[in-house]
C-alpha cells in the first residue's frame, strides 16, 4: 500500500521541526541517565535502601533521584554529569548513524528531562 504524499510531507515536517529544537536544547546529550533497581538490603528497608543507593551516587559526583515505578518497584534515576562524545557545539557529529536508543529517545516522556524537553512544543 502506498502512504499518501500529505502524510509523507507531514512526517517530514515533523522530523525537520523536531530537529530544529533539538539543535536549541542539546539537554539529553549533555549528561547520562540511567535507572538502578534498588536492591534488598539486609535490614533496610526499601526507603532506607533507596536512600543509601542514592547517597553512593551522589558521593560518585552523580545527581539521585529515588522514585517508584508504575508497578511499584523502588528504583534510582541516576544523572551521571557525562555528555556524549559525539556532542559537538553544532549538534551530534554522528546524526544520520545515531544508535537506535537515540532514534527512539522523546524526553517529554523521561521523567528527568520532559520539563526542559523542546518537543513540548510541537
Ligand atoms: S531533551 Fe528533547 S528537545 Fe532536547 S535534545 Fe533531547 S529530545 Fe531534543
Ligand atoms: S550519539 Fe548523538 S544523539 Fe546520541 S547521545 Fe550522542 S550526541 Fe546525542
């Protein structure tokens, strides 16, 4: 089946408009962030056990932040101040062959990032 042009021209538009505020915002680029389950610790509990990872993080020069998941389960976002090698002054020196985890990266769903995220926007 063939898409119809409007909708290729749409898309097109909404990649390039995209873009344009990433070039302006750079944010997700600039640092990394990762969850960290939080573990079972022996006679702590979850609070304390998320406190205590939070505190190792922060003492490793890495911004913490403890929260929930939808399902529950205790977790650690950590905001490690370590940009990407490939974040050059004019954008990503690597765009076109960027890994898939970037290709697929909307900061107005990362808890961290949405607040900053350009894509709010659109
Ligand atoms: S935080 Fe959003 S607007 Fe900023 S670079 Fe990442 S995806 Fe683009
Ligand atoms: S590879 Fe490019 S898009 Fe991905 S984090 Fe690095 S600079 Fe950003």
């Amino acid at each position: 089946m063939t898409v119809p042009e409007e909708i290729v021209k749409a898309k097109q538009r909404l990649v390039k408009a995209k873009q344009r505020l990433c070039l302006g915002c750079l944010e997700c680029c600039r640092r990394l962030l990762f969850p960290v389950k939080v573990p079972p610790m022996l006679g702590k509990s979850d609070d304390e056990a998320t406190r205590a990872m939070i505190e190792f993080y922060t003492a490793h020069g890495c911004e913490a932040r403890g929260q929930l998941s939808a399902a529950g389960v205790a977790y650690v976002t950590v905001i490690a101040p370590v940009p990407c090698p490939h974040l050059t002054a004019g954008g990503c020196d690597i765009y076109a062959d960027r890994p898939d985890v970037c290709r697929r990266y909307d900061g107005r769903l990362d808890p961290v990032l949405k607040d900053v995220c350009r894509w709010k926007e659109l």
